[in-house]
C-alpha cells in the first residue's frame, strides 16, 4: 500500500517543484515505485523540471475524464527504473479536479506504488486542497522569509482542519519542514531567519535543508532532477532529506558557514 | 572580499531577528483567529454596527472571542468606550 505524501507550501516559487522532483526521484533511486503527480492543473511545469516535457500525451486530467488509461498517461522516467510522472492538463478550467476522481486515480495507484508524491499549486484553493486532502504526510517547503513561513503556518492550518485524515478524525498528517535556498553566510550575517528561527515558529519536525545553489537552476534548465547531481550540496541535502523520509537519521550539513583559507578571502575568492 | 574593503568592516544591521520578532506575533495571532467559528467577524461587524449607533467606536475598539474548554463555550466581548 502506497504512501501518499504532498508537498506543499502555500507560497509560490519556494520550491515545490523542485523538491518534489527531487525526493521522487531519490526514493525511486533506493528502490520505492514511486510516481510524482503534478496537481498544478493549467501550469503544468513537472515535466519541465523532469526533463519529459516532449512525452506527454496524456494528462492527469484526460485520465479522470476517461479518455485515457493510468497507464496510458504515465511517463516512465529513462533514467531511473521505477520512477513514474503524471503530468497535469494545461486546461484552464479550474474545476477539471473533482475529490471524487482524484480518490479514483489515488486509489488506483496505491496498490501498485509505494509512494505518490503530490506536487501541490501554489495559494490554498480548491487545486493546493485537493492536492493534499488525501495526504499521509506532509513536506512544506519554506524559504527563510517572512512571507513564506507566514504561508506555510496557513498550510499547515489547512492541513489540520480539510484533510481527509483531519475530517475522519483519523492520525493526523504527519507533518515534515524542508528549508529551501538556506543561505549560512546570510543567516551568519544576521540578515536571514535561521533554522531554528523557523522551526521555533512553525513548530513541526526537520525534514532537511537545502542550501541555494547554483545548481538548481543548472537542474533544471536541463530537465534533471537535482538530486542526481552528486556534485552539488543542494542534491547532497535533498539525499539527506530522502534518508530521513525513510526514518533513518542522518547529520545535518551546509548550515553553517564554509570556513575559507586566509589567502583564498584576501584574493576575494568565492 | 577582496583586498581592498578587507579593513572597512560594515557594521551589519541584524533584520533577520526583526524578521523572527515580527512572524512570532502575526503567526500567533493567526493561530488563535483559525480556532474561531466562521461567523464571528460578521457577528463583530453587526455588533460594532448597533454600539455605533449609540457611542462612537472604531473597529480596534472591539474584540470578540470564544473560548472553548471542556464542556463549555464563552463567548467574550471587549469594548474599549472612549473617553
């Protein structure tokens, strides 16, 4: 049985995306079948960032409708086995997502995956409610600025009160903090919230911390998941984050400031 | 930093701090206003509505909050009358 697990955020541009790609792809990489829907419906853009924008035939959206199959609808990653994505419609009707349908194609799935990531839109309306009224756990991706950690506590309200889990009154949605575009030199300088400023003020658990990094641009304009690029620490911590995801404990790094020799900052080398 | 401002150290402003201060009380603000019943900002308005026609209040004059324990409901009514 599958587990199902949105990443959500509120806020727009913080990295919903991007992590979902990314985590998707890491859990698939150690061997869970996974598939990443995107719920953005009229903004698809996980394809981009997956790199199989060219393959979509069918979408999310022709698959409630029934004018395709699951089958006929998922991609099949090229890179990693047992990696799947389910592209959204770039209909502009907002209401193509009904509960129903979606509890159809979730349902589906569930017997033949281990984990379904749904990567949410971005606000708190119908398509960010839909993408999480299912949900098991959680990951909500926040930046180190007012206005994202300000979001994410609304999600996280949402999450509490409209989930499936919070209407039966069932285990409440296990909830899962993933810092994004963490800055150490900026927090050093006292010019950026630290992780445990925003952990102190929205109060759920660490999942992991990503830094900004060139790389993810670099990602994603090429279409590849983050994670796979072993080089940049952003695809260390999503890794990271990854092993967490899966219970197990693993240090946390890049929060603090890399130490730079004495001639390499008198040459002001970066 | 190159060679040059390795001396002119600036004096950094801490706004993250200002930033944290700041979320602290919207956020918990928020929290307490989502435990509260749908209705309750209509029922302030039409409330503050009446009160006005009697004594001069400004919205920030009043406050309306129900308390929920164990087996019963208060609902708790502040208005601040001007001098």
């Amino acid at each position: 049985m599958a587990k199902i697990i949105v990443v959500t955020s509120g806020k727009g541009g913080v990295g919903k995306t991007t992590s979902s790609a990314a985590i998707g792809t890491g859990l698939a990489q150690r061997g869970h079948k996974t598939i990443i829907i995107d719920f953005d419906v009229g903004l698809r853009n996980l394809d981009l960032i997956m790199g199989c924008e060219r393959r979509v035939v069918y979408d999310f959206v022709n698959v409630l409708n029934g004018e395709a199959s699951l089958t006929q609808a998922m991609i099949k990653d090229k890179r990693i086995d047992k990696l799947f994505v389910l592209p959204a419609s770039q209909t502009r009707d907002k209401d193509a997502l009904t509960q129903e349908g979606v509890q159809t194609v979730l349902n589906e799935l569930k017997e033949n995956f281990d984990f379904i990531i749904c990567d949410s839109p971005a606000g708190i309306e119908k398509g960010a409610q839909m993408a999480l009224y299912y949900a098991d756990e959680a990951i909500v991706v926040t930046n180190p600025e007012v206005s994202s950690v300000r979001d994410s506590d609304r999600i996280l309200g949402i999450l509490q009160s409209k989930s499936l889990r919070a209407e039966t009154g069932g285990e409440p949605v296990k909830e899962h903090l993933l810092l994004t575009r963490y800055n150490p030199v900026r927090v050093d300088a006292g010019e950026m919230l630290s992780v445990s400023d925003v952990e102190d003020i929205l109060a759920i658990p660490l999942l992991g911390v990503i830094p900004e990094s060139e790389s993810v641009l670099k990602a994603s304009n090429q279409g590849v998941p983050v994670i796979l690029d072993e080089q940049a620490l952003a695809g260390q911590a999503y890794n990271d984050a990854v092993e967490r995801l899966l219970g197990n404990e693993v240090e946390y790094r890049f929060l603090e400031v890399e130490k730079k020799g004495f001639l390499k900052r008198l040459l002001g080398g970066k | 930093m190159g060679i040059f401002n390795y001396f002119r150290k600036e004096v950094p402003v801490k706004t993250a701090s200002t930033a944290r201060d700041r979320l602290q009380v919207i956020v918990a603000h928020e929290r307490s206003q989502r435990r509260q019943p749908d209705y309750l900002p209509r029922m302030q308005q039409e409330i503050l509505e009446v009160i006005k026609k009697y004594i001069n209040i400004e919205q920030d004059q009043i406050s309306v909050q129900v308390d929920d324990t164990d087996d019963c409901s208060v609902l708790e009514l502040n208005i601040t009358l001007p001098e």
